[in-house]
C-alpha cells in the first residue's frame, strides 16, 4: 500500500510484487486481492499497462475477494472503479460506491481519491472536492490524498487553499514531486511566475 500510494510506475510494479507474495502466503487475504487488483486499474488509468489486458485481471481479483467477502467494501470500490473506467457504467459504479459506503465508515484512502476522480471526471467538481477531503480525514498522513484534495481545491478557484496544502505537503515529503507540480500551476494560475519555474524546476528534480 505504500508503494501504490506514491503513484510511480516503479512503485506500482513494486506493490504488485509485494502482494503477489502476501496473496500466495494468504489466499483468503480479501484486503491483499483487492490491492493488488488496485495495481491493475491504477496501471491501466495511468497509461502505464494496456487496458484490455489489466482490467481484466484487476476485475478476476475483485471477483475472488468478493467470493470470500462479499460484503468487503473496497472491493466494491474497486468494483466500482472498474464499472467506471473500462465499462462507461456509471450506474453500477453508483451502486457499488453505495454498498462500499454504506458497509464501513472508512475505505482506504487510495480508493475515496480513485471516487473524487470518478466525480471529477462526471463534472461533479464539489463533489469530487468533499470525497477528496473524507479520503484527507481517513488518512491525514497520506501526502497522496493531500495532493489530490489540493488538486480538486484548486480546479475549482480555491487557488491560496490548494497552495497551503501543496506546501504542507512538500515541507512534509520533499523528495515527493507531485504537490511540487501542483504548486507550480498553482502559482501560475496567480500570476507568480518566478515561483511557477523554481516550483516546477524542483518538481523535475525530484522526480
């Protein structure tokens, strides 16, 4: 889950190989089936693997953890996720966010930020933005649910709220490039250009 949470083709292949190990040593392991099913659509979202070949195999995992837990809430965030990107199914993608929010109070974060993008994507920007900050509450540490909080805050105008995250986030994590990136469109978007280039220029040498 670390690996994934850094959002690096490297570190995606490294949580797959990770959890490849803890599904061999755990079978009925839902959680691990449902991560590594994680690593699958993330790839495949990202351009980083070819869809007709990663859904598929994030979708078989879902359906095994489904098999031990058919209540599990993140796979049916997952679920959802797959119903939303490969199929165009909105509908079932609604319905399964409403079994996997309606089951526990908390998912794991990665899978509220994957549904504030869903949102996002159906030009629901407040709403993406409210998801992003639950995912924010459910795991305050996570510089990747920072990031994205700050991203959809500032898609919607709230540029110096975006900012004050961004630069939490890079006092906090300083070799993370992303909230770097952020806060150079960011600075861009105020007219503060020298800050645009050194941010940006930062971002690249951290990445």
């Amino acid at each position: 889950v670390h690996h994934l949470r850094l959002t690096t083709e490297d570190d995606f292949l490294a949580a797959r190989a990770l959890l490849r190990v803890g599904v061999e040593q755990a079978p009925t392991f839902g959680l691990a089936l449902v991560a590594l099913a994680s690593t699958y659509s993330v790839m495949a979202v990202d351009g980083y693997e070819p869809p007709l070949e990663a859904w598929p195999e994030s979708a078989r995992l879902v359906a095994r953890a489904r098999a031990i837990d058919p209540d599990l809430p993140d796979a049916h965030a997952e679920a959802a996720t797959f119903a939303f990107f490969y199929r165009w199914d909105s509908a079932e993608a609604e319905r399964h966010w409403k079994r996997a929010l309606a089951s526990r109070s908390e998912l794991q974060s990665e899978l509220l930020t994957a549904y504030a993008l869903q949102k996002w994507a159906s030009g629901q920007p407040q709403a993406a933005l409210e998801i992003a900050q639950a995912a924010r509450q459910v795991d305050p540490l996570s510089a990747q649910a920072a990031v994205r909080e700050a991203d959809l805050l500032a898609a919607v105008g709230r540029l110096n709220d975006a900012a004050n995250i961004y630069d939490r986030v890079v006092r906090d994590h300083p070799d993370d490039p992303r909230a770097r990136f952020g806060l150079a469109e960011v600075r861009r978007q105020q007219g503060r250009f020298d800050d645009a280039i050194e941010s940006r220029r930062l971002a690249h040498a951290a990445a």
